[in-house]
C-alpha cells in the first residue's frame, strides 16, 4: 500500500530545477516522538522505499509504540519506456516522490525503550537512499 495523493490538480509536474539545493528549513525537529530518523543527504525518496521503511519498523516492533512519517510523496515521477527516441511528449507517470534535503525529520518513534527505537529506526533508515542519524529529545 504505497503513498500517493488521492487527487492532484496536474498529473505531471515541471521539472523543479534547483531542488536539492541547501538545507532543510522546515521539519527538522521532533515534534511527535522521543526519537527520530533524520537525513544527512538530499535524495529524492520514493512511496515504495518509505512504504519498505515502514513495514521495517512495524515488524521489529511486533506490538507497542507509535511511528510518524513526517514526509509526503506528492511529486510525481515520470519515465520513458527504453529504447524510445527523443521527442513525442514526456513520459509516463511511474510514482510519486518527497524530495528530502539535509536536516529533514523523516520518521519519529514514541513508546519504547531507548534501544529497541533505535534498532527500530537503524532497519528504517537501512531501505531509504539517502544517509540518516537516529536522534532523540534528551
């Protein structure tokens, strides 16, 4: 059950020249948890990987504590089949991304001891692309 918007107003964005540039400004705090995964990189993340990062947590975690997912993918991601020629359009839609930067929370854990969030968080942060440290409010 991967994330995607349940409507949008244009099925294909332009492409947003720029993005990864600088450091996150928004969501660099815990808000929710105890503890938290936080990126070191800037990666687009897509609704598969945070969908296989989720189920990650939710296994080890069997029953007991409550996780946030503190991003969205709401850009949509476009490709061309293989071996097509340039031109006739852009491509088809194939899913949705959150664009992450440096500094952004991208899951909070609350409810658990302090090791087994930890464990919890380091097999979340195992499925994202991008480089993460675990945080925590003390």
């Amino acid at each position: 059950m991967p994330f995607f918007p349940k409507k949008v107003k244009y099925r294909k964005w332009q492409r947003l020249r720029g993005q990864f540039k600088g450091a996150e400004t928004r969501g660099t705090t815990l808000i929710f948890g105890g503890f938290g995964l936080k990126s070191l990189g800037s990666k687009r993340i897509t609704s598969q990987q945070i969908e296989a990062s989720r189920k990650a947590m939710t296994r080890y975690l069997e029953k007991g504590g409550k996780i946030w997912i503190r991003i969205f993918p709401d850009q949509p991601l476009t490709q061309k089949p293989p071996e097509v020629t340039m031109g006739a359009g852009k491509g088809d839609l194939i899913g949705y991304v959150a664009v992450v930067k440096p500094g952004r929370v991208i899951f909070e854990i609350d409810g658990l001891p302090q090791d087994r969030a930890r464990e919890a968080l380091k097999r979340a942060g195992a499925k994202l692309p991008v480089k993460t440290k675990i945080i925590s409010r003390i």
